[in-house]
C-alpha cells in the first residue's frame, strides 16, 4: 500500500496533516495507521547525495567525542582565568553552577537525541513546542553564539601568536584571515579529512590539559600560592554574580553536538553517550585545571591578568621561556575556533534547509554534502566581527558577553522544549537513554542560564551595554522574520522525516483541546436551557397547586354555606 503524509506548516500551528491511501489496496482497518505511514516516509526519503551514502565516512562514538574536545576544551586554556578576580571559593562556586547546568542541558538534549534525533539545533524541537517564531529566534540566538565565539576564540588564537612572536603584532587581520582560510579547506573537504582532522585535534588537545595537570603537581603549594585570605570572596554577591558567566568558557559548545545526527548511524544511541561522556570529561578536567593552575607561582594575586595560564605550569616543569611555553598552547585554541565553525554550518543550513534563511545558504557539495554556502556566510560575519574588535578595541570586552548571553536564551529554550516533551508527548517513542535528573533537571538547568543572564546584563557595571546590543539583534531578527521569513518558512526534509510525529501530536493536542472546549462549552448550554425550562416547569406547578388549593378552599366555604342554609 502507499501512503503520502503532508504537512503544511502555518505562523500559529500546522494547517493539515492528510494521510492519503491507494483506494486500488482497499484501506486497512488498524488503528495505528498513521504511524506506519510516518514509518514508511522515513524510510523512503533519501537526501541529495545518497548514492554516495555507501562509500561515505561514518563517524561513530569516538568521532563525536572527539568532536566535543575540539569544540569545548580550548575554553579550558585561556580567558576563564579572568573570573578568579571574584574569588577563588566564589568563582568555584559558579563553576559548579554552570558545570552542572550543563550536565542537566546535555542529559536533556541527549533523551530528546535518542527520540528525535534532529541535527538543525534547538530550533527544530521549539518549532513544536514553543511555536515559530519563537524557534526562529533560538535558532538565530544560537547561531549568533557560536559566531561570535569564532571571533573571539580566533582573536584568542591569534594573540597568543603575537605573544610569542610580537613583531607581527601589525599583521592581526591578515592572521585572522589565514586562520579562518585554512579551517574552510578542512570543513570544505569534509568527509574522512575533516573528521580525521577533527580527532588529532581533539585528542592532542586533551592529552596537553592531562600533560599539564599532571606535570605540574610537584611544583603546586595550595597553601603559598591560592590559600589567600583576601582572595577567597571578592566583592560579594555583586563580584560573584559579574564572573558567573565567565565559568561557561570551560563548557560552552559540548551541547551542539547531536547536530551530527544527520552524519551518523545509529545515531540515537551514538550521539547521546558521546555527548555525556564528553561534558563529564570536561567537568574533570576543568576542576583539575582550576585548582592546579590557581596553587602555581606566582600565585592567585596574578593569575586573572594572565593571557595563557598553562604558561606558569609548562614553563617550570620544562624550563622553557613563556613564548616557547605559549606555543603549547595553540593547538587547543585553533580547535575550539575550528569546531565552533562546523557549529555554525550545520546549524546555518539546517535553517535555510527550512527557508527561515534565505535558500542559497543551503547549498551543499555532492560527494559529502558539506554545507559550504553556510560555512562561507558564517565565516565571513564571523570576520567582520574580529574587524570591528581591531577599528573599535572597545567592543572587544563585549564579545563574549553578548556570546553568551546569545547561548543562555538559547539553552533556556532547550530547557523548556525539554520539559514540554516529556509531559505533552508521550506517546512519541521513548528515547534510547534517559536523563537521571528529568525535567527537575531541565529546570535547575534554565534557573541557572536566567540567572546567569541577569549577570550580564545587570552586573557587569558598564550600564548593561551588552544587553541593549543583544536587544537591537534581536529586534532586527524579528523584523526579519515578519518580513521575510515567516512567508517562506517550511519544513525541511529532515524535519519530516524526524520530527513529523511531534508536529502531529501537537496537531492532535491541539484538536482534541478544541473538541473538548466545544464539548463543555455545549454542555454549559444544554444545562443553562434545560435549568431554565425546569424553572418554568416548577414555577407551572407550582400555580397549579396554588390554584387547585385555592379550588378546595373555595369548595369548602361553599359546602359549610351549604349545610348552614339547610
């Protein structure tokens, strides 16, 4: 029998889902009828490229894990440093915030991964949980995020380089270009080059955090260089609350990675072990950085204006000058530049995929479907971005701030898509791992990106500029969607085929909502008329009664009349 499923998405919710049968075949009489069809529309479409689907690379596990290290772990070299000017136990504390924030976050998105596994970022579950407009906006937050942390993360990069070798301090653009030039030709390429790039990259970078912590040990003294009485609590709430966001460096990126969905087999059961083992990693590593880089020489006092902080450890254990030591540093640093633009990518063409962009973003190479419009457009933004830090040195300060706060809208969005799943649509199948933390988890997680959020844009003291800045984006966002994208929005082959059984449970939630507000609405009617018919009935009665008493006592005045007379 064939089968043909529709949907036609509208601005408030979808117009019609039609299941359509060959009449030739007769039509079943099973009740679970549209399932099999959504079951066989998946597995009938093909994406452009399939007949290289067999001689493809396919990443598995220890690809997106890797994948997650080049994203993540550059953050864990350089810049968290700044928050310890907060206080060492303060800044830890915010440490522990944020680090299980995102241990709840990627517990969600892996459960939402094993059920669902969409590789277009957030914007694809708010779609059905929040409404468009709404997934436009977290799409294009989470987009910003990652190419602004391009930006910064490549500035990063590059500074380390003029650190140790300041005579091409005068070349930064063209750096910054040839960084961005040689990331592309991997990205391009695609396929077996870029993941195999992908894992030397991570696995290096992992391997020089463990060479640093441990090679450090012997020259560590918590009680001279980090047990300092004024260091422990600096400026109070106000001073924790200004470095609560800084904590993210050490973790941001780790929840893009079912975005590799599409890449891999089995992908509700690779991506999200990949993903969670790889946020704990992260967590490890990152208290293993933190207290041995803060108990090194020369000591707490220094360590927030310090641009690499594994120079102090590297240049005692392999007594080395800092501009040697500093080299050690770059491979994590490109990789987190490099990850953070295969962020964008995917997440670029899965929008345009949906014409929430517009459509020449889509396109893609033949033999691997590498997203090389997306990666271009990202790239070049990402750029202008790093020239507008070197015209106004100013705005780079902002950079990340505005970085991330893009990124908390966005996590926040997951968190409530998260907890809308699990208790308006369980009749979707049930995902292949499941969160310990559940939807408590889901909300702790979204206390801490709103609160991290009232950080930035309350306690930074420089009058909340990174907000207003985040504010005008975002009004330039909607006016784009109502002007552009809100006429020519569709869903992309993927979403149909991945998440065409959330939209018609939203469908269906929706009906039955209605059909039950009819009924209850008719129900009242029916009551107030049947109340009032009744009232009319008694109120007839009762003047029955009183004129057949009235009858009776006129009888019997006559009859007394009667019997006196006689």
């Amino acid at each position: 029998m064939t089968f043909k499923v529709s949907v036609a998405p509208t601005t408030q919710s979808i117009r019609s889902v039609r299941v359509h049968a060959n009449r030739a075949w007769g039509v079943p009489e099973s009740p679970t009828l549209l399932k099999q069809a959504t079951t066989r529309v998946v597995t009938a479409v093909s994406g452009p490229g399939a007949e290289h689907a067999a001689s493809a690379y396919k990443p598995g596990k220890w690809d997106i894990y890797a994948l997650g290290l080049t994203i993540v772990i550059g953050g864990q070299y350089f810049c968290w440093n700044a928050g310890i000017a907060a206080g060492l136990y303060s800044y830890f504390i915010a440490y522990l915030l944020i680090g299980t924030a995102y241990i709840a976050l990627c517990c969600c998105t892996a459960e939402i991964t094993g059920a669902l596994p969409f590789a277009g970022g957030a914007y694809g579950l708010a779609r059905c949980t929040l409404g468009f407009y709404p997934a436009f906006m977290i799409g294009c937050c989470e987009a910003l995020e990652y190419m602004a942390y391009v930006s910064a993360s490549t500035i990063a990069f590059v500074d380390l380089i003029v650190d140790s070798a300041p005579e091409i301090q005068p070349y930064r653009p063209l750096l910054w270009g040839l960084f961005y030039l040689s990331a592309l030709v991997f990205h391009i390429k695609g396929g077996r080059a870029f993941w195999v790039f992908n894992l030397v990259l991570g696995v290096v970078s992992l391997l020089i955090v463990v060479f640093y912590c441990v090679g450090s040990l012997p020259f560590v003294s918590y009680a001279k260089y980090a047990d300092v009485p004024d260091m422990q609590f600096v400026g109070g709430f106000s001073g924790f609350m200004k470095a609560l966001p800084l904590a993210a460096w050490f973790f941001v990126g780790v929840e893009a990675l079912p975005m590799a969905s599409d890449q891999i087999e089995h992908a509700k059961h690779i991506v999200p072990i990949a993903q969670v083992g790889c946020v704990v990693t992260l967590f490890v590593t990152g208290i293993f950085v933190y207290f041995v880089t803060a108990a090194l020489p020369p000591g707490l006092a220094a360590l927030p204006a310090e641009l690499v902080p594994f120079d102090n450890g590297f240049t005692l254990m392999l007594s080395i000058p800092r501009r040697a030591a500093t080299v050690l540093s770059l491979p994590a640093t490109y990789a987190t530049a490099f990850g953070f633009m295969w962020c964008y990518g995917k997440l670029i063409v899965a929008m345009a995929t949906s014409k929430l962009l517009p459509s020449f973003l889509s396109k893609s190479t033949a033999v691997h479907e590498t997203p090389y419009a997306a990666l271009i457009a990202g790239t070049s933004v990402s750029y202008a971005l790093c020239l507008v830090v070197y015209w106004v040195p100013s705005i780079g300060q902002y950079l990340f701030n505005i970085c991330m706060l893009s990124g908390f809208m966005s996590y926040t969005g997951q968190c409530i898509g998260y907890i809308s799943l699990k208790h308006n649509y369980r009749n979707i199948k049930s995902s292949e791992f499941r969160s310990p933390f559940g939807s408590w988890g889901a909300f702790y997680s979204m206390c801490v990106w709103l609160l991290s959020t009232v950080g930035i844009a309350a306690y930074q003291g420089n009058g909340g500029v990174e907000g207003f800045a985040f504010l005008a984006v975002v009004a330039c966002l909607t006016v784009f969607y109502f002007t552009y994208a809100r006429k020519r929005q569709t869903f992309s082959p993927q979403e149909n085929r991945v998440m065409l059984v959330a939209h018609v449970t939203k469908f269906n939630i929706k009906k039955v909502a209605a059909a039950r507000h009819h009924k209850q609405q008719s129900t009242s009617s029916a009551s107030a008329s049947h109340h009032t018919t009744g009232s009319e009935a008694s109120d007839g009665r009762r003047h029955s009664n009183q004129k057949a008493t009235f009858g009776k006592s006129m009888w019997s005045v006559r009859s007394g009349r009667s019997r006196r007379s006689s």
